[in-house]
C-alpha cells in the first residue's frame, strides 16, 4: 500500500491526500447526517 510513496512520486502523493480527506470528510458528514437524524 505504502510502496508508491517510498517513490516520493509527488503526483500519486497528492492524489493520496485528497482521497483520505474525502475519505475522512464523507465520513464524518455521514455520521453527523446519522446524529441529526436520530436526534429527531
């Protein structure tokens, strides 16, 4: 998984960063979404 960014190949690097923050962001939307519906 890791073998692309001992490369320090900038380009795979920053495709690498974006898909975790969306990871991240869509993750943390869903479990907000989740929250403020099962608060009603």
């Amino acid at each position: 998984m890791f073998d692309f960014l001992k490369k320090k190949n900038k380009a795979s690097f920053v495709f690498f960063i974006i898909t975790l923050y969306a990871l991240i962001g869509f993750s943390l939307g869903y479990i907000i979404w989740e929250f403020f519906l099962s608060v009603d």
